[in-house]
C-alpha cells in the first residue's frame, strides 16, 4: 500500500491512549483494598474500547478535515487530539457510564486532564504514523492543473 499511514496511525494512535489510561488506573489502584489483580486487564480492555470509541466517531471526521482543508501542522494532532479527548472524555463523564465506574482518582477532573493526555498521544502517534511527506508547516499549496 503505498499511503498506508492514516490505516496504520488509525489502528496504532489509540492503542498509545488506552496503554497512558491504563497505567493511569493502575495507579489509582494501588492504596485500594481490592488491589490490582485482573482488574488492570479488566481496565486495558475497557481503556481500549474508550479510546477506539473516540478514534471513530471523533478522530476520523478531524483527520479528513484537516486532509480537506491541507492543514499539516505537526502540532494540530496533538492539540486536536487533546481537545477531542477532553470532549470524549467530558461525554462519557457527564452520561455517568464508563470505565471511572471501575477506577477513579479523586473526582472528575483528573479524569479529563488524563483523557486530554492520553488524546495528546494519540494525537503525537497518529501524526508520526502519517510520515515525513506531511510535515509541511503551512498549509498546502494546490499543484497547478497542466
């Protein structure tokens, strides 16, 4: 395939969000009585679901706006990525569903900072699965009709 990258970035970037969350889980996990055990494989899965979730229903309309729009900045995934991961994130939160009925930290914030992280990750990860050859610091210039 010769522009594999959006296919290879779209099934590795939430991959790298749901592995952030995951650790971020764990970590609230390990002062609770319950401990860690099978409930980190439990969250890798939950994590992963989240993360493809917000890949598919907010990632790909972005990645084609920005294709439609030729905006190749390296720093609009990342801060696409957040904002997108704050949304999702708010989303999930305010239905009351989710994998923070499983781990929270100490409220609803640090939640959403940790989804903003882990969509800045993705966000990083999507962009360097693209490659080199969009990595112009403008916006494109059309290629003049001949």
């Amino acid at each position: 395939m010769r522009n594999s990258g959006p296919l290879v970035g779209f099934l590795l970037a939430p991959l790298v969000g749901a592995l952030f969350l995951t650790v971020w889980g764990i970590v609230s996990l390990v002062g609770r009585p319950q401990g860690i055990g099978e409930t980190g494989a439990v969250l890798a899965i939950v994590y992963a679901v989240f993360c493809y979730g917000a890949a598919l229903s907010l990632g790909v309309p972005l990645y084609f706006a920005f294709k439609r729009l030729r905006l190749m900045h390296p720093m609009l995934y990342p801060v696409g990525g957040a904002l997108l991961g704050f949304l999702f994130g708010f989303a999930i939160l305010r239905t009351g569903y989710g994998p923070w009925r499983v781990a929270t930290v100490s409220g609803r914030f640090p939640d959403l900072i940790a989804c903003a992280i882990a969509g800045t990750l993705s966000g990083l990860s999507f962009r360097l699965a693209l490659g080199a050859d969009n990595s112009s610091w403008t916006r494109r210039s059309r290629k003049p009709n001949r």
